[in-house]
C-alpha cells in the first residue's frame, strides 16, 4: 500500500510516499481502508518535533527522531476485515476514527473499542474532518469546561478546525456563544450559530468589560491576567492550543498559565484530547449531535492524497478557515 512515512524531523520534505506492507488486523483490531482523512496541528508538531521541549517530556515526541512513523489521526472509510474476536463491524462498513497515527495511509488498522459507525448523513470526506477537531471542542466545553445550558462562552479562535466545532457545540449544549476570529471570518462564524462575533483586528476581547463563563482558547496570544479580565469570578479557560515556538511555545504558556490559576477563584485546565481514553463514546456522541442538524464540518480546502505535504504546509500557515480534508 502507499502511506507517508515519516523518518527524521523537518519540513514537509521529510514525508517520504512510499510502498509499505498493508497491516493485518490483530485479534480485536479492524483492518480499515482509508476514503479520506484530515490534517491537524498535531501532525505538523509531530513533523517538525517542535517545540523540542515537547521531545523531552514523557510519552513526548521522540528525542532525535519521531515515535510517529506514519502521520494522520484522522480517517473515515470502510472495514476491509476484522480480527477474530471483533464482533460490532463487518467487511464493508463505513466507520471513522480518531488515531494516534496511522492515518496517511492507504489501509490502517484500528482496535475495535476505538472505531465508530460513520454519521450517515455525512460524505467520508466529511466524516473525516471531524474527529480530534470536534473531539477537542467536546472534551473542553463538557468534560473541561463543564459548560451548564443559559452559561456565557467565548471561543477565540472560532473560525479554525476546532472553533468552528466549539462553536456549534456549545450552542448543542445550551450555551450562549461569542467568537472571536478575524474580519474575512466574521460572518461565517455568526452562521454557525454565534450570538456576536469580536473581530480582533478592531477590538481586544479582554478589554470591552463583558464577562464569560467558559473561555475556550485556541488561538492562544492573551496572558493569563488578560484573560482573567474576561471571566466571570469563578469562570473557566479551557486551553486548547496557542502561538506556537520552536522551543516551549505553546507547551510554556499553557502550563504556566494552568499552574498560576491555582492563586485564584478562576479557573485554567488544558483540554488533552490525546490522551483521553473515551474517544469511541466521543465520536458516538458527536454523531448523534451531527445527525440531529446540530454540527455540520466546516471544510476550506480539499487535497488527493499525493499532496498531504501540501496540505499541511497550508495548515501551517495558520489562515485555514474549518478543516483541511484528503481524499484517499
């Protein structure tokens, strides 16, 4: 099969299409062939090993060369075959999944308890663009968050991958909504269901003297004591992602900001969806929001699978208004 590896720390360059031996499924795994999948920050990071403090941590990025070997959480497609102790999919059923790798890939193979039933009203190309985006915006409003029906939310960075799904999440939840994103994104985010939208080219959010329950940063450029300015007393930012550096950005400000959140009745946590060990009932609950008309991906750019450096070197450029997908 054809898959991207990834041998050494680089540029896209470093993203070697190759033929590789298609996987056989274990015992409880599920051999899935991949119809599209999605970029995410996440594969850059792994990319590029940045920042090196991210090398350096436990269960991190690698010291000198990647963990990762094929880049890709994502994938929506259909099951090609199944261990012998898989008993909830068949051959041809349309799944999709949230990986740690894998997923630039022709055929990959998922454990059973980490696949999911594809959302039916949902081509695969938009099923693909859906799991750690919605995934994230989930686990930070509900789990982290704890956002309640009536509550105020502000998402910064609403207009991104994430944001365009926290956006609709949290109004799913029963949250007023603001976003905050720049000009050329102002009427999109306010179609998908934010009550105001804040241009930060004209205004600073943590300035106009209005209160939020929930802050959801993802974008990141505002210090703990400005973000304080925009909570309500005993209000939550969830951080999500920030300004990212070569050597400690984003990991130092989010850390930082966690640990300096313990003086006071405000409330910082990190939305780790990586680690979260309930992906499959994520997704399910995902599903049921997006077949219900609640969520609908937003998708700015499509790519066949041969230009995945493409299209990550797009993403990195920061401008990408929803998800960047790929057709396998």
């Amino acid at each position: 099969m054809k898959a991207f590896v990834l041998r050494s720390y680089g540029p896209t360059s470093v993203l070697d299409l190759t033929d590789i031996d298609k996987p056989v499924p274990g015992d409880d795994e599920v051999l899935v062939r991949v119809i599209a999948t999605s970029v995410n920050p996440y594969d850059w990071h792994n990319m590029r090993g940045e920042p090196y403090l991210a090398r350096l941590m436990p269960g991190g990025l690698g010291l000198r060369t990647p963990k990762l070997g094929i880049l890709g959480v994502d994938i929506a497609g259909n099951v090609e075959a199944v261990g012998k102790d898989v008993t909830e999919f068949h051959p041809g059923d349309e799944v999709f999944a949230m990986l740690l790798q894998g997923g630039f890939a022709d055929y990959v193979c998922v454990r059973e308890s980490e696949l999911a039933p594809k959302p039916k009203n949902l081509s695969y190309e938009q099923a693909a663009a859906v799991p750690m985006a919605a995934n994230t915006a989930l686990i930070g409003l509900r789990d982290v968050g704890r956002l309640q029906p009536g509550q105020q939310v502000l998402i910064n960075g609403a207009s991104g991958g994430v944001g365009t799904f926290a956006v609709q999440i949290a109004r799913a939840l029963g949250g007023e909504v603001t976003g905050v994103c720049s000009t050329r994104n102002v009427d999109l985010v306010r179609s998908l269901g934010a009550s105001d939208v804040i241009d930060y080219t004209r205004a600073d959010f943590t300035r106009n003297g209005r209160r939020y329950d929930i802050l959801l940063d993802v974008a990141g450029g505002r210090s703990m004591s400005a973000c304080r300015r925009a909570l309500t007393r005993k209000g939550a930012r969830v951080i999500v992602g920030g300004q990212s550096g070569r050597w400690i950005r984003p990991m130092g400000s989010m850390i930082s900001a966690v640990a300096l959140s313990g003086f006071t009745s405000q409330r910082a946590a990190l939305a780790d969806v990586v680690r979260c060990t309930e992906n499959k009932q994520n997704l399910i609950a995902l599903t049921e929001f997006i077949e219900s008309g609640k969520i609908t991906p937003v998708i700015d750019r499509r790519y066949p699978f041969e230009e995945i450096p493409a299209a990550i070197s797009y993403l990195e450029r920061g401008h990408a208004p929803g998800k960047v997908v790929i057709t396998v």
